[in-house]
C-alpha cells in the first residue's frame, strides 16, 4: 500500500509539474501573440487598405484588399468568415456597404467616411484636414477592436498623421493663403466626387458637380444651364480626373473655363504614395493660381 500511495503522490506531482508547463507555455503565447498578432483584416479599395496597412504596421496582421467592390463586383462573404475586421473607405455601393455590416453578426465594420457625421462626400482623403481626423478616428476603432495591439496602434497613428502634417496639410495651408492674397472669386465645376471634395476643402463655391466616376453625366438642361451660368462669372475653373478629359476639354470649350486635372487616390497603396499624390494635386492648383501652369 505504501509503494502504491508514493507512486500515486509521484503521478500527482508529475501532473502538476506538467500543468505548470502547460500553463507557461500559454503565456509566452499569449504574450508573443500580443506583439505580434496574426488578425487578418479585409479592405475594400486602395484607401482603406493604405490605412489599415499603416496603422497595423509592425504588428503582423496581415492586411488584404479585395478589388471590384466599389465598382459593384459581387462580395464572396467566405472572405468576410475567414477575417476579423473590415475596413471600408465609404464610397462602395450602398448595397455593399450593407451585405458587409450585415454577413457576419458581432464582425467589426470600420468606414472612413464616418470619421465625420456631417460628411456627405466619402471621399475624406482629397482634405488633408479630414484625412487627418481619419488616421484618429480609424485608429481609435482599431485600439477597440485590438486592445493588445493599441501600442502599436498609437505610435503608428502619430506617425502617420507627422507625415501628412509635414507636406499636403500644411502645403494646403500655404495654397489657401495665396488664393486669398489673390483675390479672385474663383467658380469651380467637378466632374467626380473626389474633385468635389477637393474643391470643398478649399470653400470654392462649385456653380455645377457632376458624378462621372459613377457614371452619372449631366443632362443636356443642365448641362447648358451650366455653361449659361460659367460664362456669366469672371473665373471658371474645371476639376477633373484625367481619365475624364474628353468631356473636360469639351466642356472648356463650351463655357472658356481652365481645367486642371486632379488624382482622386483611388489607386495609392501605401502612406508615401498619397502623401506624394496629394502634395502634387495641391502642387498643381498652387501653379494655377501663380500662372504657372
């Protein structure tokens, strides 16, 4: 009976030993987990996957981005299972929008363009100003999602926003100051929705916008309503994507305004690529006003 109850205590002993092990080992996953996690994040366009791809940088999640949502291509819900966050810029169709938010119950769902209530254009990235809150607000939404991760988080949402205060945020600053050194009353026509946003975060006062880049082109009343009032104002100034010349030029034409193409960031993929693509835009409409270009 002896030997019996020393070996009994033995396996006892041995069990726990093992469980403490067990339980170690947990940990130190649990915590090299926390440094570096492996979440897998869903992105609609080049916007949210830059901000996303940015924000998680160095914390090992790995950041997808899905092409042909915002066109309207159909969504493979199977990709919406096998993720843990979605990030979405705004500007997918309505319907989109709502089969994400609704596919999988309790999946985060993070829009860009909810950074402000009050915005109506989800094109947030084309105002330095509005992409900055973006970079907060974005971040914050992912510190809640990912608590461990919100270290990271933070000091790559700091970064980030140093980057785009550096160039296009205060170049925009130096732009705005020399539209109103010059005093003139400047009247704008869009051709999309990103042009229009641009034109906003300047306080233009736009006499038409059109929504070419999806697909809507104004009729023939108003488009002659609009070349009837362009050609009363003293200025007039076209915003257009390139891919939208043919009509642009066209429309020039018609009420002898200037044109000046703008990138609408739809395509940039990484945090440098829209800084130097904003830094441009604001480069371009800065020569307009000096009579440069």
């Amino acid at each position: 009976m002896k030997n019996r109850k020393e070996k009994y205590d033995k396996v006892i002993l041995w069990g726990i030993a093992l469980l403490a092990v067990v339980l170690s080992l947990a940990v130190i996953i649990l915590r090299s987990r926390d440094k570096k996690a492996d979440y897998r994040i869903l992105c609609t366009d080049g916007p949210a996957y830059l901000m996303a791809a940015r924000l998680l940088e160095g914390t090992g999640c790995k950041v997808t981005k899905v092409t042909g949502l915002v066109e309207g291509a159909g969504l493979d819900e199977r990709q919406l299972y096998a993720c843990e966050a979605v990030i979405l810029s705004g500007r997918e169709p309505e319907e989109v929008l709502n089969k994400v938010k609704a596919a999988v119950p309790g999946l985060p769902v993070v829009v860009m363009a909810e950074c402000h209530s009050e915005v109506g254009n989800p094109y947030v990235w084309m105002d330095t100003d509005f992409q900055m809150d973006c970079i907060d607000y974005v971040s914050s939404r992912l510190c809640e999602i990912f608590p461990a991760l919100e270290k990271k988080i933070t000091e790559n949402s700091q970064s980030f926003s140093d980057l785009v205060f550096e160039d296009p945020y205060n170049k925009k600053l130096d732009v705005t100051d020399e539209i109103m050194e010059s005093e003139r009353v400047i009247r704008i026509i869009t051709l999309s929705d990103a042009c229009e946003a641009f034109s906003d975060s300047f306080g233009f006062y736009n006499i038409a916008a059109f929504a070419l880049n999806r697909g809507i082109f104004p009729s023939d009343d108003e488009r002659e309503k609009t070349v009837v009032t362009a050609k009363r104002c003293a200025e007039v100034l076209i915003f257009a994507e390139k891919k939208d010349a043919g009509f642009a030029d066209e429309l020039a034409k018609e009420t002898g305004a200037a044109v000046l193409f703008l990138d609408p960031l739809t395509e940039v993929d990484s945090a440098d690529d829209y800084v130097k693509g904003m830094s441009e835009n604001l480069e371009a409409l800065r020569r307009y006003i000096k009579g440069e270009g």
